[in-house]
C-alpha cells in the first residue's frame, strides 16, 4: 500500500503542474505562402489539432495567431509538422506560456513531458504571462539557428529538448 501511495503522490503532482502551466497563444510566422490558397492550406492543416482553439490569420506578414485551449496539453513540434504537411516552413514560432507555478531548473522546464531550455536565461525568475521564441532547427531561419550555440543530445531520455530565448 505504502508503494502504490508513493507512486500515486507524483503523477497527481505532475497533473496538478500541467494543469496550472499552459500555453496561452503564439505567434506562427510561415514562409513559402505566396497566396490566399496557401493559407487556407496551413490554416486548414492547423486546425486538425484538437489543443488549438481559435486562428487569426495575417496575410501581410504570413502570420497566424494561434490561441490555444485551456488545460489542454500543447505540443509545438505537431505544429510545425503540420505546417510542413501543408508544404510549407516555420519561419518563427513566438509562444506564450504562463509561468505562475513554475520555477526554472538550470535555466529550464518542462512541460507535457519536454523540457524548454532558455538559451538566454542567466538564471531569469519568470512570472506570468511570458512570450519566448523557439530557436531550434524547423522553428527558425537557418540563419538565426546558426546565431545559437547550444547542446542538441537530450540527457533526459524522455520528450523533446527545446531550446528557447526570451
């Protein structure tokens, strides 16, 4: 019985902290759109994740404003593989998360079962609503992925290292 209560105490703990922790919006900027066509495609794409609520679209900058479902788990990287399925490339993917509850370890987070590492951290506190932005490789340029330094191999064994700046 002792067994099963410890085991028990952490996922309860662990749910609570998703629940808490969210993903509020983020901005997604595209390249390759050339027409209205195209962004009904990623538009269309997008919208068959069930955490996303709601997307504006801004057909000037290529951007759409993407807000996301309460207490539902967010995951970026099926956003940007459903920008690529409709044959498209993240140019920039700016989150908001909000950090009440959350304390950074070593500059990190996690989330969902992934770990944000902040590229640009010095040991920030971070309270409330907080917009970042993914600098990892098929959420960047090329040329701003080159500008970061940083370790891809993820020691945890477990979800995805993303690497983000503030």
């Amino acid at each position: 019985m002792k067994t099963l209560k410890i085991f028990i105490l952490p996922i309860i703990f662990s749910v609570s902290t998703i629940a808490n922790a969210q993903f509020t919006k983020a901005e997604l900027q595209v390249s390759g759109l050339t027409c209205s066509m195209c962004s009904k495609a990623t538009d269309k794409s997008l919208r068959t994740l069930n955490f996303i609520d709601d997307i504006k679209a801004d057909l000037n900058r290529n951007v759409f404003v993407i807000t996301f479902k309460k207490d539902m788990p967010v995951n970026l990287e099926l956003i940007s593989k459903k920008v690529k399925d409709a044959g498209f490339f993240v140019n920039n993917l700016k989150a908001t998360f909000d950090f009440d509850n959350i304390k950074l370890n070593n500059n990190s987070f996690s989330y969902a079962g992934d770990t944000y590492h902040l590229v640009n951290g010095d040991n920030k506190s971070l309270s409330g609503q907080v917009a970042f932005t993914v600098v990892d490789k098929d959420f960047v340029s090329k040329s701003v992925y080159k500008k970061y330094k940083f370790d891809t191999a993820n020691s945890s064994g477990t979800g995805r290292v993303y690497h983000i700046v503030i």
